[in-house]
C-alpha cells in the first residue's frame, strides 16, 4: 500500500455537503446535520476512491487574514457579516450550517483525522504548506481553483477538485491545467490575479479575462514579465499595455494575495489513517442522528489501515 496525503479543504466541503443534502435531516435536538451527514459521505467516498493512507482537515483559523486585506481591502469584503477589532472578522455563515461547525469537528475527531489551522492564515495556506513539504504524493480535496497553483506532477501532488459536484470529480495534474486554461501550473496565481475572483473580491485587470492573460502569461512568463513588456511597448496591443500599465498598483500586490503560503511551520501532525473506535463511531451516529454515513466513513478508513 503505497502512502498518499489527502488533504481535505474542509470549509470547501462542509459548504458544499449543507447546500447539497437536504436541511430536514435533523438531529434528536432540532439540530439540521445535513452538512455533517454530506461531509462524512463525502469523507467516505474520496477515502474508498483514492485511497489515501494520510489525511488532513485543513481549517480555516482565519478566513480573511489582515495581511491580505492590508494588501486588497477588497478581499472577501463581501463576505463579511461582522468587523471584528482584534480578531478574525466574521464570515457570513447561515446560521443552519453554523450550528454544525461544532459536530463536524466532532466526526472528524471520532473519525481520527486531525484539524491543522494557524492563526492568521487559511485553510489555503496549511494545505499549501502541507502539500510542499510533504515527503509523499499528496491530493488536494478542494472547490477552489486557486488551489491549482500547487499542481505538481515532479513531487506529486494533485487537486482533487469537486466543484462540479461528488459526482463528477475532475482530477488536476499538469497537463489538465494546462489543457484547460493554456497555462502551467506555476502560472496559475498570476494568471487568477490578472484574471480576478468576484467570489473572492479580487478585482482582476480591468478588461483582461482568461484568453487574454492566457496569452499574455505564454508570451512574457509571469506578471513580472508582463508588467516589463509593458512598460517597454512590447509583445502587445496598445490597449493591452494600456490595461496592465493602468492596474500597475493591483499587480504589485495581487501576487501576494493569491499566492498560498507553502512555508507554515505546522509540527508533525500525526496524519496516518488509524481504524475509528466502532463504539465512538455508533454514539456519535446515535447522537446526532447520522445514520450510515458514520459508518461509512469509518468503514473507508478502517479498509486503508
């Protein structure tokens, strides 16, 4: 059994499982565990599928780091449901799912996964960071295309990437990425701050879209190339340099926002897979009404040890 990390971006899923299962299963006390119930079989399918022997919930200690938002206040701006003066701003969560945060950890405290976070950093930025220094092959469990950037077919390390749902995983090495958006892996933070996130508030360069950066990212290698030919009247058209030349502000600064950080000193986490007590794993579905996918999950896990 050869070893493989997963390394699961765990707010991406847990969104993904409450807005995809039903908000009328409920627990015992009223609770919705729709989210919860989604995430486990969804932890129960990618475990059976890949067959990782290490996983990792990566988690979101701060979900809009100040260092961005210093950089682009415009980051996650409209995600905000309340400003916060000496911690984390709030992030509008419906107040079904907030409720299940709690019980998520649970399960994947029952299940034997660890959670790694780091204050002032995302979920982006451990899985980065895990993802570079890990010293075996690693898939990325993400709805996030800004995770693409860490693709890397010499260390191993792919993107499991679920946004057009659990039944229609997509899974990204380099020549998918390069395939689909004309660019390599290593291009791929440049050419989503040339390009720009409204998810994300990231205005992107005024006029450039995809095709464009694309093009633009072929010809001159990376944003500092591409800001260089502009400034010397070379490699495009008067309205393309007039574009770059006009967002000269945002390129100096985008590259650190989109960037994940690759070098978090996180320990050694103990990430392999060891089989979940079956007694914990039948209380906490007898507790929050979970049915099989506790058991499911477990099972998976337990098939990989």
């Amino acid at each position: 059994m050869a070893d493989r990390l997963m390394l699961l971006d765990t707010a991406s899923l847990y969104f993904r499982a409450f807005y995809g299962v039903p908000d009328t299963v409920k627990a015992p006390d009223g609770r919705p565990v729709n989210a919860v119930r989604g995430l486990l079989d969804m932890i129960a399918k990618l475990v059976a599928t890949f067959e990782p022997t290490h996983v990792v919930a990566c988690w979101d200690d701060d979900w809009r780091p100040q260092w961005r938002v210093d950089l682009i206040p415009s980051y996650k701006a409209h995600r905000v449901a309340e400003v916060v003066e000496t911690g984390p701003d709030v992030e509008e969560v419906p107040d079904p799912l907030e409720v299940q945060i709690p019980v998520i950890r649970e399960a994947l405290e029952v299940l034997g996964i660890p959670i790694v976070g780091r204050a002032a950093h995302e979920a982006d930025d451990i899985i980065g960071s895990l993802a570079t220094q890990a010293a075996i092959p690693v898939d990325v469990v993400t709805g996030d295309r800004d995770l693409f950037q860490l693709v890397d077919d010499a260390t191993g390390v792919r993107v499991i990437y679920t946004g057009r749902g659990m039944s229609n995983l997509e899974l990204l090495t380099d020549a998918v990425v390069v395939e689909k958006y004309k660019i390599l892996p290593t291009q791929y933070a440049d050419f989503a701050a040339l390009r720009g996130d409204p998810s994300d508030g990231l205005p992107g360069v005024p006029g450039v879209g995809e095709k464009t950066a694309a093009t633009l990212l072929a010809a001159h290698g990376d944003l500092a190339g591409i800001v260089a030919a502009a400034e010397r009247g070379e490699g495009m058209s008067a309205g393309v340099r007039a574009k770059v030349l006009g967002a000269a502000d945002y390129i100096a600064v985008a590259p650190k926002v989109v960037e994940v950080v690759r070098d978090l000193d996180l320990g050694t986490p103990d990430t392999r897979l060891t089989a979940p007590d079956p007694a914990a794993v039948e209380a906490l579905a007898a507790a929050w009404s979970l049915g099989s996918s506790a058991t499911r999950a477990a099972e998976a896990i337990s098939a990989r040890v």
